[in-house]
C-alpha cells in the first residue's frame, strides 16, 4: 500500500447545518433540482387531478390513458351484491378461494373443471363402493327387476293380422291388454319408488360421510334414507309427472325438464326446501357446467338402456313373443330379466354419484363449503 496522504486539502470539512424544524432531511441521492422527495423538480404547490389523474406541477399532464391502476379485488368474502367466488388470493393455486380446500374429496373448487369433477366421483365409488352397490342393489335393483318380471307376464301376446285389405288390423282385446299392461307397470312402479328414495337418501348420505372422515355403515345409511324417504318420494313424483308432462307434449320439453331438474334429489336431502326452484336456479346460473355434468351422467344410464334393449333382444329370440308358454321359456326370460336390472346398478351407482358431486360443485361457486358442513346438513 502507498504512503501517500490522499488528495485534496487536508483541512477538516466542518459538518452541515441540521436541518430546519418542520423540514424532512436532504437526500444524499437526489440531483441538483430535486424536490423534497428527491425524484423530480421542486414542487411549486400541491398536485392537481385532471380527468386522466393527478398532475405535478412541472411535469405537464399525464399521457392519454392514464390513471390510477386499479388494484386487485381483496381476497375474501364478497361485498354484499357482489358474486362468489372472489379472485384467487395471491399465491394460492389455480381455481382456490379463500374457505375452499383444493384438496376437498367431494367439493369440486370452482374452475377446476370436469377433470377435478370427475377424480372426484371416482374417488367416491372407491371409498364407497361396499356400502353403496349392496344399498342400490336392494333399492333400485331389486324394483327394476321386479318389474320387468312383471312385465313379462302381462306384455300382450297377440300378434297383428291382416285384414281383407291388406292393411293390418288389431287382434281382438289388444287394446284392454295394453291398458292393463301399462296400468300394471305403472302402479308397480308407484308402490317401490318409496324403496328408491331410501335408496338415493342412504347413498347419499354414504357420500357425504365418508368424504368427510366420518363412518358410513350400509344398515345406518338405510336407516337414514328410510327417515328421510317421504319427502324425497314425494318430490319424486312431482318431478316425474313434470317430465311426463314435457314428454308428452313433445319429447324435448321433457328432455329439458330431466336436465333442469337433475339436481333436485341433493337439493332436498342437503337443504330441505324449495328443490324444484333450486335446481332450476342451479342449472341456469351455471348453464354449460351443470348441463355438461348432467349429460356425462345420462351417458351411464343410456349405457345401461343399451345394455337392457339388447338382453330383451336376444330373450325375444329365445324364447318367442310368449316367453311364459312353458316353464322352460319362463325361467330363461325371467333369468335374463333378473341380470338387466343387476346389470344396470353400475348406471345407478354413476348417477348418484355423479349427481352429488355436482350438487357439491355448484355450492362452492355459492360460498365457502367442505365435505364436513354438508354431511352436517344431511342431519
């Protein structure tokens, strides 16, 4: 190192004066003309506020355009008026809320999309699958076999003949059998849509619980279902009838009636009310999400439809258009009746799986909601 003294004069620098009172310190690093903050001129008065923002004095107006960004939303829960959900708070992964786990096992986070919807309702067949199948096959098996048994035995026999002119003519009795046919099968199916509804109640509540830790056995969830069945059946009949009724009218009023009214089953188990009105309401509000859900799990039913149309095919090619004229043909047709409806419990174990799922999504775009607080709503 040099021996040298540094450059420059030797006489000691006598500090500067201290500031002033009510005056801020100078800034070591502001330039000659800076103002008090140290980032442009002195300012000759207090800023003004055009239609584009504030303006400093010395600095001409803003460019066009410009003026105070808007910040992002704050996080939580909405003003009144306002729509859930929030945007995303900072920091959290894609399509979470605040109150809202992603990680949820039944509720599906909004703008997750049909893939989280889907894992879900996978993940609840698999925890579910030894309480729910032996639930939906006493509840909905067990009535849709017995009908078709029915159906076997008062289906008309007769076959069309062809009159002096050729044109084909109804056998005698036709008509009365035909009534009696449909009459049969629809008093059937009024007399065991009560076991069904124990049985959407029961799977239900088997869902829900299950999602949130808690046990789910299949004799208490028959019992659940069974108390809460009334209202569940009542409500059953009032959607079929609307249905019906668009059907009648012209098929795709009832298709829409289906579609809109899907949810109506969660609707009445998990809040008791209005479940016509809510899910209308539902489906509408979120038109392409519910309707996508909804066709995913007309897809498993129309399955099953296939599946049934195609055993009936190959019993009519068995056993003739009289299946009961000897036990033989009887016992084959009521067999192959018998595995249709066991069959098709897979469809219903989809639909009600699929239905709740979906009913679970649609809350969280309402507010904040788990798999805890709606297995508590089941009561």
């Amino acid at each position: 190192m040099s021996d040298l003294p540094p450059s420059g004069s030797a006489e000691p620098v006598p500090p500067a004066d201290p500031p002033s009172a009510g005056q801020p310190p100078a800034d070591p690093w502001a330039g000659p003309d800076a103002g008090p903050s140290g980032f442009g001129p002195a300012a000759a008065g207090p800023p003004s506020f055009g239609p584009g923002g504030p303006t400093q004095p010395g600095y001409g107006p803003p460019p066009s355009g410009w003026g105070w960004p808007a910040g992002p939303a704050y996080p939580g829960q909405p003003f009144p008026g306002a729509t859930y959900p929030a945007p995303p708070a900072p920091g959290g992964p894609y399509g979470w809320y605040p109150g809202l786990d992603p990680n949820d096992p039944l509720v599906n986070p909004p703008h997750a999309g049909v893939g989280g919807w889907f894992a879900r309702c996978v993940d609840a067949v698999r925890r579910g699958w030894r309480q729910l199948l032996p639930i939906l096959l006493l509840t909905q098996g067990v009535p849709a076999a017995a009908i078709s048994v029915l159906a076997i035995f008062l289906v008309p026999t007769d076959q069309f003949v062809t009159g002096s002119d050729g044109a084909p003519v109804l056998p005698d009795g036709y008509l009365e059998q035909m009534l009696t046919f449909y009459g049969a099968v629809l008093l059937a199916a009024l007399v065991l849509s009560p076991l069904q509804a124990v049985g959407w109640g029961a799977g239900t509540w088997v869902v829900a619980r299950q999602a949130a830790g808690e046990p789910a056995g299949a004799g208490a969830a028959l019992r659940y279902g069974l108390r809460r069945s009334p209202g569940l059946w009542g409500w059953t009949i009032v959607v079929s009838l609307l249905i019906t009724v668009g059907a009648c009218l012209c098929l795709l009023p009832g298709i829409y009636a289906g579609f809109v009214l899907a949810l109506f089953g969660p609707v009445q188990l998990f809040e008791r009310q209005d479940p016509i009105g809510r899910a209308w309401r539902m489906f509408h509000r979120r038109f392409g999400t519910v309707l996508g859900r909804v066709a995913l799990v007309v897809c498993a039913l129309v399955a099953a439809s296939l599946l049934d149309f195609v055993l009936s095919a190959v019993s009519g090619a068995l056993f003739g258009t009289d299946p009961t004229a000897t036990a033989g043909t009887t016992a084959g047709a009521v067999t192959l009746a018998v595995l249709a409806a066991v069959l098709a419990v897979p469809a219903y174990l989809a639909q009600l799986v699929g239905l709740v799922v979906a009913y679970a999504e649609q809350r969280a775009h309402e507010g904040p909601v788990n798999a805890a607080r709606l297995a508590a709503e089941l009561g």
